[in-house]
C-alpha cells in the first residue's frame, strides 16, 4: 500500500535530487527519507532513483508518476489546511447578496481582500433583490447584502445597517442610437424606450418609472446585451466603463444634471454575525474596500 508519507518523500527527492536535501525540506532523517522511497519502490517493482555523481537521477517511470505524486501531497495539504479552517472558523463558505447596480470593481475588490485573509472560504456571490435579500440575512443564509438606500430603511431588529458610501450612477445608449449626441432635457428621454433590470422594480428604486416605455430585463447581461440594439438605461459609471472605452455605449448628455447622480449604497447583515469573529471581520473587509472605494471617480 502507498502512503502519504512515501508519496511526499518521493516528490521531495525527486525535486531535490538528493536524500539529504529532502530529509531537511520535510524535516525527516536522512535515513528515514530512504527507506521511504525503498518502501515505495518495493511496493511498485520498479526503482524510481539511479545515482549519478552525487545527485540522484529519476527514472522514466519516476517521470511519469511525479505529476500525480504532486498532486496527491498537494491536494493532502489543502485537506488539512481547510479542516484547520473549519476547525477555527466554523465556517467553509459564506454567501454574499448584491444589487445589479452596485459597481463590480467594488464587489471584486471585497472578493480579492476576503480570498487573500480567508482562502479556505468559498465565497459565493449571489445577485438578489431587496425583499430576497432581508430573508435569507434574517434567516443566516447569507452573511451581508449591498443594495442602494430608498429613503430611510430598518428592515428589523435582527439586521443591522452599515452606509458604504455612493456609487455615480448616469444615462447611457449605444453609439448608433437615435437619441441626440447633444444636451437634451431629461423629459426628452420619457418618451423613449428605457430599459431597466427586474431589481430595480422589486427595489423600488425612484428611476424606475421615468418612462413610459419602460422594458424589463432579468438581469444585467440581458439588459447590456438590448441596449446595443434599442433605448437607453441607467448604470453606475463604474460598470459602463469598460462599454465606453470600447465603444458600445455613450453617455447622454442631460442639461439637468450639472454633475454626476450619486446613489447612496448600504451594507445589511445579521446581528448575530457579531458575535462571531470571522464573519465580523469579512463584514469589516467590505467596510474597507468601500471605503477605499470612496476615493475613486467613480464614487
């Protein structure tokens, strides 16, 4: 039978080309390194190692199994490293909910500084709207949710709120859009089709019946997708950059808006991730990239 211990003297000796060098890199006797390898090659039928000078040479067949002794000591590794982490965390996977207005560089910058203190969690993102959002927070199915304010919300006793600051939010269209390229006044736009996703419906956000050709999409992709083709739609700056600089979208110019909208964005979570260290410090993470975030032009 192979074991563990073989496979990772084998991948040790097999890198290093030497006994000794592979007892010091796994912290075993020079001794006990060799009779691992002299274990496995009995095992196997076959020697992995000739020696050659002072350096010991791998066989072709010691070619061919390195790979997959690799990956067993790696994936051994990861095993123990993600049962120290439940062991300490009590939690494996956290779920995280957002609007799709909130800006995607912000949401990948929490991803990143989450994986970089916590990468034995997996972090699942999931587009949810408001009234969907509060449930599974009330319930602990998911650990926070970033939406847009609308006015004063206190969803209840077991949520709690933190304020993340504003996204910039403003009209777009494709670039062969019969919509003018000049500055035009925003009842102008009412007339026209307006395209919008079903959240910001269900989050009753204040836009969402400027129009009185509205179309609903399911979601942002969707939207993105008809907006090459027809109308106009509101997005935060941030997520219609990429679209601007490679010329699918413009902005429309609108005499009322001297400077940019702003859309306040909030922070929810259960009260009692508090009391749990590891989830009070992923909520925090999202409170310091928001507040990197305030310091972008797109805030």
């Amino acid at each position: 039978m192979v074991t563990l211990e073989q496979l990772s003297c084998f991948k040790a000796v097999y890198e290093l080309n030497s006994y000794s060098k592979a007892a010091r890199a796994t912290d075993k006797t020079r001794a006990t390194v060799r009779e691992r390898i002299k274990a496995l090659e009995d095992v196997l039928g076959f020697e992995l190692f000739e020696t050659q000078g002072k350096s010991l040479v791998p066989s072709e067949n010691a070619r061919h199994l390195y790979p997959r002794a690799n990956n067993l000591t790696r994936q051994s590794k990861e095993f123990y490293s993600v049962a120290l982490s439940t062991f300490s965390t009590e939690i494996t996977s956290i779920v995280l909910h957002h609007d799709d207005l909130i800006p995607l560089c912000l949401l990948s910058d929490i991803d990143d500084a989450i994986e970089r203190e916590f990468p034995n969690i997996s972090i699942n993102w999931l587009q949810r709207d408001r009234q969907s959002s509060f449930k599974d927070i009330e319930s602990g199915d998911a650990l926070f949710s970033i939406m847009p304010t609308i006015g004063k919300i206190f969803p209840n006793t077991k949520v709690g709120i933190v304020n993340l600051g504003t996204y910039q939010y403003a009209p777009y269209t494709s670039m062969d859009s019969d919509i003018s390229h000049q500055e035009i006044d925003l009842n102008q736009l009412t007339t026209e089709d307006f395209l919008l996703t079903e959240n910001s419906v269900l989050n009753e956000m204040r836009y969402a019946n400027i129009s009185n050709r509205k179309h609903l999409v399911s979601n942002n992709d969707m939207l993105l997708h008809k907006i090459q083709k027809k109308g106009w739609t509101l997005l935060s700056t941030a997520n219609a950059q990429d679209f601007i600089e490679t010329g699918k979208l413009r902005r429309i110019k609108i005499k009322e808006t001297i400077v940019n909208l702003r859309q306040e964005m909030v922070l929810f979570y259960p009260l009692h991730s508090e009391m749990d260290s590891t989830r009070n410090r992923i909520i925090e993470i999202a409170k310091e990239c928001a507040t990197n975030f305030a310091n972008s032009p797109y805030a």
